[in-house]
C-alpha cells in the first residue's frame, strides 16, 4: 500500500486537512480520525483505475 501524505490543522472544533498531490480536494471532520478516513476515501476516488 502506498503511504498518503497530507497536510492538516484543527480549526476550532473540527479538524481540516488535504491531500499533497491534491491540493484542491479539501474535507473535514470531527476527529482526527474521521478527517483520516475522510482523506483516504478521496484518495481512492482520485486513484480509480
């Protein structure tokens, strides 16, 4: 499996984050764990063969 990098922060209650490749498909959510799912989902996304 291929690592993802991603850059993220915390922003009051919610944590925001993107994927480096993909700078402009940014998301959200309310854990850290959430916002990781969140970015892996959008990572298979843009990867579909």
């Amino acid at each position: 499996m291929t690592a993802i990098k991603y850059v993220y922060w915390q922003d009051e209650d919610m944590w925001i984050g993107y994927l480096e490749e993909y700078p402009d498909y940014w998301t959200q959510g309310e854990t850290l764990e959430e916002l990781e799912e969140n970015l892996r989902d959008i990572a298979r996304e843009l990867t579909k063969r």
